[in-house]
C-alpha cells in the first residue's frame, strides 16, 4: 500500500483544492489550491450585470471544473506519482448548494436562454433570500404535525433544498418548469466526473429532507406547501441516493484527460466539506464534537440514539459515519465576521502599523488583543452578522456589539468578535449536552485553528473543555480522499470502510489547548450575558433586527 494514493478535492466557498495523500499513513504529498475566477456572485450576475436581491449568493458551475482543469494536474505533477498510482478520488462540497440543470445534466446558467437570469445559476450554502419560503414551510409543517420536523431541531433553513426550490417555483416559475432535476453541486461534480447522477445520503439527509428508512416527506405535505410542489420528489428529486463511501462509478475517459487521471479510477459519492472532516480527525465513535472551523463553523457529533435538540441542523442516520447517528449544528459566520472587521471596520492606522511590522492585519490584531485578560474590554457581542443557523435557525436575525465607549479600540473589538462565536459554540454544545447527546471531547480543524492560538484558547476556556487540533490543514479533502479509498476497496488497494481508513489514515495534533481555570471563570459570567442578549433578540422579546430588515428592504426598493 505505500505506492497507492487517492486524491481529495475540497469545494469551499471562495476556491477548491485538491490534496494527493498515502493511503498507508495518511501524508499529505502534494497540494494545490484553485481560486474560483467568479468567487462568491452576491451583487450581480457575470456577464449581463443584471443586479441581485439582498441575501443572494450565487456561484458559476465552470468554476468547479476549473479546479479539475488545474488543482489536479498539478498536484500529480507535484508529486511525481503516476496516475495509475491513485486509485481513487473523492470530493466534499459546502451544503446546501444547489442548481438547476436540463434534461443533458447542463446547468441552466450554462445555457443561451437562462444565463442571465438569477434563478438559473448556482445557489451557494449561503443564499438566504429563500426566509418567507423556509418560514412558511415551517409553519406548515408545524401545523400538520410532520414527524421529520423535531429530527431537524423544529426548523428547515432557508439555506436548504426546498427553501431554495420553492423560491425559485414562486418568483421564476419558468425557470422551474426548465428544470430537469435540482441537484446538490456536490452531486453535479460526481456526475460529470463519472457520467452518472446520483444523489449522496448526506446532502439528502441533512439539506433535503429525505430519511433512509422514510424517504421524502409526503407528496401531500409538498401539495400543501404548494399544489404544484405535490410532485416534487418524484420528478425534480428523482434519483438514486447512495450511502458515504459508496463508488459512484469510475473516472471517463474524458475527465482522465482533463484531470491526468487514469480513466477508469474510482469516484466515491460526494459528501459535505464538514462531514468528511470528521473521520479524518480519527472521530469514528460517539461523543466527541468536531468543529469545522473557517468562514462559518459546521458542528458534527456522533450518537447512538436518535433525539430532538433545539435547532440542530439534522440527525441523519449513517450520515457522517456507518452506525451512528450524525448530528450536525452551525454557525452561519465565524472566520467571515473577522474578514468583514478587517476589511471594513478597521482604521487606517491599523493597516499602517501591521504592514510596518510586516504581519497581516488578523495577525496585528490577534497580537494586540491577546494582551487583554477575558472581561477587559468591557464588550459582548452577537455572532449573528450572518443570521443564526444554530440553535435559533433564524437566518433575519443580525449582529450586536454591546459596551462600546469613547475609548473602545479596534483590537477590543476583534477579541469581542472571537469570543462572540466562541459563546455561539457554547450555545450549540450546551444544547446537545442538555439533550443526551453526550459531549465528550472536543476537535477543530479547518483554516482557523491553525492560523489563530487566541481563538482556539478562547473556544477552550468558553467552552471549558480540552480542544484537540487536526494535523492537516486541509482536513476535509483529506477526508474525502478517504473516502475515495473506500470506493476503490482493499482490493484494489484501499479500503472497504471509512473507519479502517481513519485508523491508518487520520492525525491530530500532540499539542492541545486547555482551559485556564480562572478564564473559565470570567467566561462564564460574559456567557450569562451573551445569552440574556441571545434571548432577547432571539426569541421574540425585542424584533428590532428584523423590523430594521423591513426598513432596509423597503428603502431599497
């Protein structure tokens, strides 16, 4: 096995990479990072230039090839390792990003008659115009008693699969009516990969609604919703949803050629980034919490029974590891809450000052504010610049600040931010502990850990648990190559499940971060005030944040 290799390709939210690992011992070999030439699409669309509503985020498909075109030859080219030496590949996707393709498997933005219109392009995880969708089915759904209700925490995104479909049904019905099948990107990816579409068990699970035992919610539910949804499931839903670790097919020799793959390599079903993150940090069994940490937090946990938690994003059984049921909870901004600091909240004295010290702007800050003991700044705040996924699954919602003075500095601001999604995980992992799903232990990976000790330290004294770090730094693609040796099989080489993987393949840090004692303490008494402002705003006592929403909305007409 030392000369069998997979690759992973890791699809986030501003760029895709690809990492060749040994499948004898988990070593990253070669990796390679593609920017995505659209990025995030939030103001208007490429081409056209037609304008888009508050709360849209779209994505160009192409963007996702572009990663194969480039990340993938070069990391074998890296490397120096034949093709035939990989003998599988797997890929993860930020969730739920969905697109409309016709009847040939192309994307309507793809296409002369849809490309400028919104509502044919890709709808990134993070497209939140789908609330009074998400909010109705809610309250439908509620209405009617639905049992698969309480297995997401009592709420469906509007981050999700029917939010977004049934947005596009009320305001482009002809782009639905265009619409062959509505398909994660995850699964788009495998298809042109392999030349087949399946769906995976994790995004229908988590993001569609769909149970392994119960398949979708019912065709009278949807035709509650809206008589022309009735049919939904069978129609624009249709396919087979395969199990993590399933073999999709095999590479054809027309993405060989684009890759340098060997045709015929083994393509695993898709996953989501943070899902695959977990066996790649050796978590296999129950009770311990993996924290995908980057532009927003994805919380996984596995369990052994199934129950109800507030504002849980799913419990979906096999669907992060076989055997267990997997949890999942979120934070819809965490690393983007400092990006939007830095870029747009801070003076320029302090750009001046970290480029004479020659350190980026996160690092001048990171330094500055660690010279604060917990409680000096005197402020709290609201994690909430990107609504709240987790546990409030309100997606209106907005960010406070709370102590602000004549002298406040921008450094004090940055430790609130840091601390402020650090009481937002708190929230997450009391509401799991409080629910019997045991919360053990405690892992991070992802592009924070190993980027800022202060946030990790912080998460560890909220928190008041022992943090343990992944070695990787690019822990999902890991993750899903793992899973890509799955797919090909021991025979081939692999291996015929992901915890066999994980034992030989996942590595964590030595070093670990624990909890100060007496910031435990001080934590603990910001935390009670974090959550009389969490409450407050949060759950119905003062709509201030959305009622501001209103006036905005109706101002920028």
């Amino acid at each position: 096995m030392s000369h069998n290799y997979a690759i992973g390709i890791d699809y986030g939210t501003q760029s895709g990479r690809a990492v060749l690992v040994d499948l004898s011992n988990g070593r990253e070999i070669a990796d390679h990072v593609t920017p995505y030439p659209h990025g995030v699409i939030d103001e208007r669309l490429p081409g056209s230039g037609r304008p888009l509503g508050h709360d849209w985020a779209l994505q160009h498909p192409d963007d996702y090839l572009e990663v194969l075109r480039r990340s993938v030859p070069a990391v074998l080219r890296d490397a120096g390792i034949p093709p035939e030496e990989v003998i599988g590949l797997g890929i993860d996707f930020t969730a739920c990003t969905m697109l409309p393709i016709d009847a040939q498997g192309v994307p309507l933005c793809l296409t002369p008659q849809w490309r400028d219109h919104p509502h044919g392009w890709v709808k990134l995880w993070k497209h939140h115009a789908a609330q009074d969708e998400a909010d109705r089915l809610n309250a439908i759904a509620a209405a009617r008693g639905e049992k698969f209700l309480p297995r997401y925490g009592g709420k469906i995104s509007s981050e999700w699969m029917i939010a977004k479909v049934w947005q596009i049904l009320n305001e482009a019905p002809e782009v639905y009516e265009a619409t062959d099948r509505f398909t994660e990107a995850t699964d788009w990816v495998i298809s042109q990969l392999t030349g087949t579409l399946i769906r995976n068990s994790c995004t229908a699970g988590y993001k569609a609604i769909w149970h392994k035992r119960e398949g979708y919610p019912s065709r009278d539910f949807f035709a509650a919703l809206d008589p022309r949804l009735a049919d939904l499931t069978a129609t624009k839903l249709r396919g087979d949803i395969a199990p993590l670790g399933t073999k999709a097919g095999e590479l054809t020799p027309e993405m060989a050629a684009l890759t340098g793959l060997r045709a015929g390599t083994a393509v695993a079903v898709g996953n989501v980034d943070a899902h695959a993150a977990v066996p790649a940090v050796g978590v296999v069994s129950e009770g311990k919490l993996v924290m995908a940490m980057g532009t927003s937090i994805c919380h996984m946990l596995l369990g052994a029974e199934e129950v109800e938690v507030e504002g849980m994003c799913g419990v979906v059984e096999d669907g992060i590891i076989p055997g267990y049921l997997g949890y999942e909870a979120g934070q819809s901004a965490v690393g983007d809450i400092f990006e939007w600091f830095v870029e747009e909240g801070v003076p320029a004295y302090v750009k001046e000052a970290a480029a004479q010290e020659g350190v980026d702007v996160h690092q001048w800050l990171t330094e500055q504010a660690s010279r604060y003991r917990p409680g000096q700044t005197g402020l709290v705040a609201l994690d909430w610049w990107n609504g709240n996924r987790s546990v409030l699954v309100d997606t209106n919602l907005s960010g406070v600040i709370v102590g602000y003075s004549l002298q406040t500095k921008p450094e004090e601001v940055y430790r609130a931010l840091l601390e402020a999604t650090a009481f937002g995980t708190r929230t997450i992992i009391d509401a799991f502990h409080g629910s019997g799903v045991p919360v053990r232990e405690v892992y991070a990976c992802g592009g924070l850990p190993q980027k800022n000790r202060l946030l990790m330290q912080i998460y560890a004294d909220v928190t008041n648990r022992e943090i343990k770090v992944a070695d990787s730094k690019q822990t999902p693609a890991v993750g899903a190559a793992m899973f890509g040796a799955v797919a090909a099989g021991s025979a081939k080489g692999g291996y015929d499940n992901v915890v066999e993987a994980a034992k030989a393949m996942a590595r964590v840090r030595e070093e670990t971060f624990k909890p100060i004692p007496e910031n435990v303490a001080v934590y603990e008494r910001l935390y009670a005030e974090y959550r009389a402002l969490h409450d407050y705003f949060g759950r119905g006592a003062n709509d201030v944040m959305k009622r501001l929403r209103t006036l905005k909305d109706e101002a920028s007409r």
